[in-house]
C-alpha cells in the first residue's frame, strides 16, 4: 500500500483471521501532522473514501480490488502516529465460518472476538467472549469442562477471591490453552489462548 515519503512503517500482524475475515496490520509513523496526512490519503484515493472518529482517532477507509482498507491517525510529537488495517473482501454469497467455532462455553455466552495467525510457527487463536454468569460460575464450568475433555492443569489453578478475576492454565499433549475470567459492568469477561502444534 502506498503511503506519503518518509513514511516509518511496522508490520504488528502480518496475517490474521479475525472474527472470519482475512487481515493484516502494521503501524505507521509520519512527520506529517494528522490532518496533511489524511488529505494526502483523500488524494490517493481519489475521493473514493469514508472517514469517522474512533477513541479519538480520525479514521478513513477505501475499498481497492479485493480488499477494504482503514488507516486510523492521530497526533504524535510534531508528527502523527497510526494503523493500517487491510481485510480481504469475502467474495459476494460466501458464509464466513461463524466465530467461536470448535471452541467449547457456557450456554448464552457472546463470542466477541475470534482471531486466529495462519503464518505463525504453531496454531494460536485468541478468543474474547462475555456472558451473565459470575466469574465463580465461569471458572467452575471450565474446571469441569477441560477436565472433562482430557486437559490437565498446567499450573495450581487456584483462584482465591473471584472478584478481581481468575486465570486457569491447561495442557494437552503439546497444545495450551490459557482461560482469564473478568467481571465488568455486570458481565464476565473472558479471554482464552489457545497454541497448539501445526
């Protein structure tokens, strides 16, 4: 992708499914201030582009060919700072495959997230789910659960006090999967890491 002379750019994610659609990402910086920066992308994409603000980043997006570009900017130093984000547009009538997939939870709870790395030397997905059961209930459920299907604790898997949130590590073979239970806002929040072997 073209960016302005000068450019500094990093790549963060050279591939990665997330939530079924194929990406990558890199991070950029630039000496131009956020404001050239963006008019200098409208000029490129020659006005074919839409542009919205996300936590306070200014955000613009652009479908080239196949695939769907978003560049977010804000300032930094005399500069300014950002992200390129690239997905490959599915193919019109194709069913991505539904997020969560092959990954086992408690009835009722929402798959928030579901990102996989295809390039990476093992098989690692990130998954971020949340649901109404309190973390006590969730822990419990996946205690019975990983034990129910071969898994064995990889640490002590002692949580204490479930208020502030409880981690459970298991193994199975060469595979790993990580379980960190949070409350918020009247929710739990639940992250899992799962590395198996390709």
């Amino acid at each position: 992708m073209a960016m302005p002379d000068g450019t500094v750019m990093a790549s963060t994610a050279p591939r990665m499914i997330f939530n079924g659609s194929d990406m990558r990402s890199e991070i950029f910086r630039s000496a131009m201030k956020p404001d050239a920066l963006l008019e200098w992308f409208k000029r490129e994409w020659k006005g074919d582009w839409v542009r919205d603000t996300v936590n306070g980043w200014d955000v613009l997006g652009h479908k080239d060919g196949d695939f769907y570009v978003t560049v977010q900017v804000r300032p930094d130093g005399e500069g300014s700072r950002g992200d390129v984000g690239i997905v490959r547009v599915p193919p019109p009538g194709t069913r991505p495959q539904p997020i969560g997939e092959g990954f086992a939870r408690p009835s009722a709870t929402t798959v928030v997230n579901d990102i996989s790395y295809p390039d990476d030397p093992h098989n690692v997905r990130t998954l971020a789910m949340v649901n109404r059961l309190s973390v006590a209930q969730n822990i419990s459920w996946y205690r019975e659960h990983m034990a129910a299907t071969g898994w064995r604790p990889a640490q002590a898997n002692t949580c204490g006090d479930t208020v502030a949130g409880c981690m459970l590590a298991y193994e199975k073979g060469a595979s790993t999967t990580m379980i960190t239970v949070t409350p918020g806002n009247g929710l739990s929040n639940i992250v899992a890491n799962i590395t198996e072997e390709k």
